[in-house]
C-alpha cells in the first residue's frame, strides 16, 4: 500500500492541503479554503479569524480518503494568537501585516520602546513586537494563557494537546532567537515577564509534534510534524539542492532567498535559521502581489465609472494582455505601496510619465518590472550571485502572469525555472514524511527531483 504525505500551508490569502502518494511520486489531491482579513475599527490592524482557520483545516482533512502516514504544517510566520490555557483561540490572529508596533503612543512606539529597553529593534508585524504594543494598548484579552503563531494554534488543535515547542524557523520570526537559535533573552524578558503567558521553545529540526486524531481524518493516526515557517519550506521543496539557486516567491509579498552555511548576511535582508542545514539570507517585500492587485482595482473601478463591469479575473486578463503587448515601458512604477521592513511608512510612486505611455498597457508591466525590481534590489550591487545555476520562482502571481520570469531572467541575469510543485505546501509535506521516517533526511534530493519531474 502506499505511503500518503498531507502538506498544509495556512497562507495569507488561501489555505491549501496537498496529498502526496510517496510511492508513485504524485500528487494525489489539492484542496483549498480562502482566508479573509476581519473588519476593525483601527486601520494599522490586519486581522484575521483564528478559530475560522481551524474549522477550514480540519474540513479540508475530512475530504482526505486515503490513510495519512504523516502531516506536515507550514504557513504565514510573525503573526500571533491568543489561546486559553485549553487552547481555544481568545483573538483574532493578528497578522504580519499588522502595524500596531510602529502606531504612536505616548510620544513614542512601541517599536522604539522595545528597541531602548533591550537594545533589539524588531520590524512591524514581529509576534513579540505585536504583543509587546497589545500590552502598552491594554489589548491582551483577558484570560490569555498561551501566545502562539497560527501553524502551532492548527497543530495543537490536530493533535489535541498545545505545542510546548516549535520550529526556530517560527520562533525566529516572532523575534524570540537569532537566526542561530540563541534565545534573545533580554527581549523575551522584557516581552513576556515571567508567569505572565505561556510561550514556545525550539525543537529539533524534522521533530514530531503529536498525531493526528482520527475523528477529524479517517486516516487518522499519523504523526505531525512540528510547524515550519514557509519561506524554509518553499525553499525545501523547491530547491532540492540548495547551494545551486536563489528562491523568488511572488505572492502577496515577495521574497528572494539564498542558502548560507555561515551566518553571514547583507545589510537589508533577514538571516532565518534553515531546518538545521544552514541558514537562508531573505530580503522581503511587503507589497509584490498585493501592488499588482491595488492596479487592478483601479483599472476595475474606471471600467465601472464607465458604465462597464469586469469580474476581477477578467480585469488581471485584460491587464497581462496590454503589459504583454506593452512590449517595454518607460513608466518606473516603485510598488512600496505598503512600507519596507525597514521603513514601513515609506509609499510607492509612479514617475517618469510622458503624454504617451499612461496606459494600462504601460501601468502593468511598470508595476510587474517594479516589483522585480524591488526584489533585486536585495542581490549584491555588483551582481554576483556566487555561482548560482538558476532561480526558482514560485507563487501566485508568475502561476498567472508569465511576464514576471521574463523580467526576473532580465534584471537577475540568471536562468529561471518555474517548479512544477509549486508552494510551501508541497515542502510541508516533505518535511512532515522525513519527520515522521517515512523518508530519509539524506534522500530528500533525490525524492524532491523525482516529484518536480514526475509528469
């Protein structure tokens, strides 16, 4: 009989399931569920429904008829939950996206508070930064036991017992340790005071975090794996080999990302811990995707001015066929509609406009080149990228438009290749069957190649 793999990615926009047959090398089923962001009276909030995440997960798992053999998790990182001491979410998951750690209080933010106390300055939508400005705000709900992230809130509730630890790559993000693992213990103590909440340790890469209960899948029983970040497990499944490429994901934001054995990086990018292996060196955008999106809105409002009507897959078609048309464009498009990391109130712009070339055409491959651009922006200023062979560039938006390769191979001056698995899902999976034995961490190459050319 074979061996099934489950990948969950609980993302920003979508929740995905992918089922792996890990005898024949392919994928069995995919299902999905959107997420949406909650309504709230303060804009620098992103939220999002906790309890509605679980409910989707565990119905997704129940449409699995195979027996599982193991489950893997990954999903959006930073963000954090409030849970009682039962594990029953008290919040909503407030998001990376959320920016209430640079909102002003009291002459100051709650970034720059943290920052004076412990000497660590952590970017807006860092878990503990969150926290940390909900304690200033009076915004911990009452009765709160345990502060998480999203994948070890899904997790916990698959297994029915609450994650007492996770991956660094989760804990990393939250801003509790360096990319190494070292704890950043002034901050931790400044964050969360002794016996005020429950919060998460490191575990082993590849651990085992409980098994899955067979009331919520019938092929219940198999162990999951304890949570994984998705930038690292976007990079294990796409990348089976991983000093050989970069990863460019496009999506609601944008990442690029790069293998290091030492724990080196350059200034402006992220250091994350990397299953173990090494380390990635990440420059991340908080815009991409969600820029192209803000275009499309625009052209779908004019339309509607008019007196016409335009589903929104209707307005990305019309958009990709002028841009493709477009050809090139001397419209410069700066897509930091939403801030940088290092600078979250910074704004976008469009310059460079002429009598000639203000059209849709024009606008979309503009925001397309722009937002390569910005992620090119984190590779070395003379261009080198140490003897890589290609980029992997995966997400939603080069699934739909082929015009971002064309402008990654331009502006990276290196060969591009689209995964045929694309996603963090499928890495998820990978990870959660070396966790679980089912494969062996020396042959994960050699099961990744085999999956990525299976027809």
């Amino acid at each position: 009989m074979s061996a099934y793999a489950a990948g969950i990615d609980l993302g920003t926009t979508n929740l995905e399931l992918i089922l792996l047959d890990l005898e024949r090398f392919r994928v069995v089923e995919r299902f999905s569920a959107p997420v949406r962001r909650m309504a709230s009276a303060n804009v620098y909030a992103f939220e999002q429904d906790a309890a509605g995440i679980v409910a989707s997960v565990k119905e997704l798992l129940g449409r699995v008829k195979p027996p599982l053999a193991s489950v893997g998790i990954t999903g959006q990182v930073h963000g954090i939950v409030y849970t009682d001491e039962a594990l029953r979410p008290l919040s909503p998951l407030y998001s990376w996206l959320d920016r209430r750690g640079v909102e002003p209080w009291n002459g100051g933010t709650a970034q720059a508070i943290l920052e004076e106390k412990t000497g660590i300055r952590l970017a807006a939508g860092f878990g503990l930064l969150t926290h940390y400005a909900n304690r200033l705000f009076g915004r911990v709900p009452s009765g709160a036991r345990r502060l998480m992230g999203i994948t070890e809130l899904v997790a916990g509730s698959l297994t029915g017992s609450p994650l007492s630890m996770t991956d660094s790559s989760i804990l990393a993000s939250f801003g509790a340790c360096t990319a190494g693992g070292s704890p950043q213990r002034e901050l931790l103590e400044e964050a969360l005071p002794a016996g005020c909440i429950e919060f998460l340790e490191a575990a082993p890469p590849f651990s085992v975090a409980g098994t899955l209960s067979g009331e919520i899948c019938p092929g219940g029983e198999a162990p999951i794996a304890c949570p994984v970040g998705d930038n690292q497990a976007g990079f294990f499944g796409a990348i089976p080999k991983p000093e050989d490429a970069c990863l460019v994901s496009i999506g609601t934001s944008g990442q690029v990302s790069f293998f290091s054995k030492e724990p080196l990086c350059p200034a402006g990018m992220e250091l994350r811990p990397y299953l173990g292996k090494g380390y990635l060196q990440v420059g991340a955008t908080l815009a991409a995707g969600k820029s192209y999106e803000a275009l499309a809105a625009l052209v779908k409002e004019i339309i509607r001015t008019s007196g016409g009507q335009l589903e929104d897959e209707e307005v990305f078609m019309l958009m990709n066929r002028a841009a493709g048309e477009a050809g090139e464009t001397s419209l410069v498009f700066e897509t930091t509609l939403t801030g940088t990391r290092q600078d979250p109130r910074k704004r976008g712009s469009i310059t460079g406009i002429s009598l000639d070339n203000l059209t849709v055409g024009n606008l979309a491959l503009a925001a397309i080149e722009g937002i390569v651009r910005e992620l090119a922006g984190f590779v070395n200023q003379d261009g080198s990228f140490g003897g890589l062979s290609y980029a992997a560039l995966t997400g939603s938006a080069p699934r739909k438009n082929g015009l971002f390769a064309e402008a990654l191979g331009r502006q990276f001056k290196l060969d591009v290749r689209v995964p045929r698995l694309d996603g963090a899902g499928f890495g998820a999976a990978i990870i959660g069957a070396v966790s679980a034995g089912l494969i062996r961490k020396t042959g994960t190459a050699e099961v990744i190649e085999r999956f990525q050319a299976a027809v």
